[in-house]
C-alpha cells in the first residue's frame, strides 16, 4: 500500500503520516502464544499500525466460543510491550472499558451487535467521560444511518476528542456473496452526514472468505477511507473463530503490497480541468436522465387514470416480472450490473405506482 500524500481535515488524529492506517490481528486472542506470534510477525511486515484482538466476542447463538474474557487482557500487555506497537480490543459494556484502561490498552471499538443498542453505547459513552482514548464504532447489524451516526454522537457528547468509525457491512437474509453486504453508499452517507470523523474499512467482516479481501480493500482504498481493519492469524484454517476470513500475517503483507493508493486531491490545474469536463458530460446526462423519468411518470399517470376508468389493479404482476427480466438481460448485454438495474427498476416502479395512486385515489 503506498503512501498517500494528501490529508484531510477528519485525519488529524488517526494520520500516522504514512498514508492509511492498517489495524490487524486475530479474530480471538485464543492463547497467549497465539497472539503473540501472530502480532510478532505482523510487527515484521513493518506495515501495521494497531495490534487488534477479540478479548470478549458477542456471538450469535450460545455455545459458540465468546472470547477468553479478561485473562487476554494481560496478552495484549504483551504484545505492546514486545512489538512497540499499540493494541486495540473491543468492548461492550462499561465493565470492558473499566478493565481495558486498566491494563493500558491503547484504542477500543464498539462492536456492530452493541451499536444497535443506544442503552449500551450510552454506558460505554459514560464510562469513557474524562478518559482521552481513541475510539471506534462499528456501524449496526441493520442497514440504520440514523443509528449509527446516534451512537457516534453519543460518543462525541461524552467529552472524547478522538473518535472514528468502522463500515463492517450491514446484514442481509438474502445476501450470498459477502457476509455482510458492504452497501458503499450508507458508508459514503455517513461520511456526508461526520465529515470529521475519520472512516475506517473491515474487509474481513465484509467479506467472510479471505478470497474477496483485496477486492473490497481496492475499493475502500478508491472511496478515500481512512484505514483497514483486517483479520490476522497464523493458523487462519484452525482459528477458533471466523477462520474462512482470517489470513496469515505474511499473506496479509503481499495482500497490502498489492493495494493501490490513489491520490485524494489533484496533483495539477491541467488534471482538475479534465475531470471537470467529465463531470459537465455527466451533468448533461443526468439532465437528460431526469428528463425522461419525468416523461415516463406521465405515462404512469396516463395509465393509472386508464386503470380508473376500467376498474384495474395498479400491480400488474405478470407485466412487472417481464420488466424485471428485460432489465438483467440488458445488464448483462451492457457489462452493467444485474443489481444494479433491478435496484433502479424497482425504484422507478414504486414510485410510478404511487403516481398511480395519487390518480386512482382523486375525487
């Protein structure tokens, strides 16, 4: 991963100077020997920033291994102590951070199952007043922007100077290529919505299978984030948690060798005047694109008071199924993506049917 020049005001206190920062480390701190070795050799590839491991790890369903508790606490003492870089753990009730500032951690996150719940940031929040440490916060399970900029005030409120964020993905019943569906744009929203708060990316909980990592880190890295956090092992296939997403310390260093980091600003006037004549092509385009939205919602209209008339449904389901398959056809004819055109036809289709509606229901 090179090293980016530019910086950018919500930089300030996560920069380390060298471009963006990389938290790596183990899922779990499983054994003292474990953490210690994995972060050695992640000390080695000279590209970490932050030493991070699960202590405490809230999972799913019982039975399924939570974490070591506080007896990893004094592991990550360690791993300070001998590789010189700082550690970072996760923490999800007052009690975490009470016993993480007591054994010198350097920076906590809150975890994407505590960020769904306000009482819970709340206490954390309160815990943290008078304390300056660093501290991120997941975004939720749920696809919630309101929530996750909620807790990330909470947090502000509270008195702590330095706070970050972490896209993880967003659960979806029916996703089937990532673990959690990454959903850029409630990122990008949020970024919109905290311009000061530095954003940092988790391939690992994204993607769930180490195949996907270097696709989802480019990404991150061309959306102008502000770091990685990815998992770390050094016996990825036995780890005693998310193992399929866990990559060797030496596998993690060619995986950030093979990054790309694009410069955020322009480098000359010469370059600023293409892009913006790009960009007027683009304007020009959406111009012309809400043109014909406005023209077909007239057509809508002309047929809803047609449906009037007649005494028909406004769903037509049959001719909806058909409007569905034209668009992955012409998705895949066209190198567009096939989730893409159905997000867009079933938007236009909503609101051509609340056009409708406001025809069907007029006195």
């Amino acid at each position: 991963m090179e090293e980016r020049r530019g910086t950018t005001k919500r930089q300030t206190w996560i920069s380390t100077g060298r471009g963006p920062i990389l938290i790596s480390g183990p899922c779990s701190a499983e054994t003292e020997e474990q953490t210690l070795e994995t972060s050695k050799r992640l000390a080695a590839t000279g590209k970490v920033d932050f030493i991070r491991a699960g202590i405490w790890k809230p999972r799913t369903r019982p039975g399924s291994f939570e974490g070591v508790g506080e007896k990893g606490l004094p592991w990550m003492q360690k791993v300070k102590e001998e590789t010189g870089l700082p550690v970072t753990i996760e923490v999800a009730k007052a009690e975490h951070v009470e016993l993480s500032l007591k054994h010198g951690i350097d920076m906590l996150w809150i975890g994407a199952r505590t960020t769904v719940n306000p009482f819970a940031v709340q206490e954390i929040a309160d815990a943290l007043k008078g304390v300056d440490i660093p501290v991120l916060i997941k975004n939720p399970i749920n696809a919630d922007l309101a929530l996750w900029i909620g807790s990330t005030e909470r947090l502000i409120q509270s008195g702590l100077k330095r706070v970050g964020a972490i896209h993880r993905g967003f659960s979806n019943l029916g996703e089937r290529k990532y673990r959690n569906r990454p959903q850029w744009q409630l990122a990008i929203a949020y970024r919109d919505a905290m311009p000061e708060i530095p954003l940092i990316n988790d391939p690992s909980h994204i993607c769930g299978k180490r195949e996907l990592l270097l696709h989802i880190s480019q990404k991150a890295m061309d959306l102008d984030f502000d770091g990685l956090m990815l998992e770390s092992h050094i016996d990825p296939d036995n780890a005693w948690s998310d193992s399929a997403q866990q990559v060797t310390p030496e596998s993690l260093n060619a995986l950030i060798e093979s990054i790309v980091v694009r410069e955020p600003q322009f480098s000359d006037n010469a370059d600023h005047r293409v892009l913006d004549q790009l960009r007027e092509k683009i304007n020009h385009i959406d111009d012309e694109l809400f043109n014909l939205l406005h023209n077909r919602m007239q057509v809508a209209r002309d047929i809803g008071a047609f449906k009037k008339a007649n005494n028909i449904t406004i769903l037509q389901k049959a001719r909806w199924n058909k409007i569905l398959e034209k668009g992955k056809k012409y998705a895949h004819l066209h190198g567009l993506s096939e989730l893409f055109i159905q997000n867009y036809l079933r938007a236009v289709h909503d609101e051509s049917i609340t056009q409708q509606e406001h025809v069907m229901n007029e006195e």
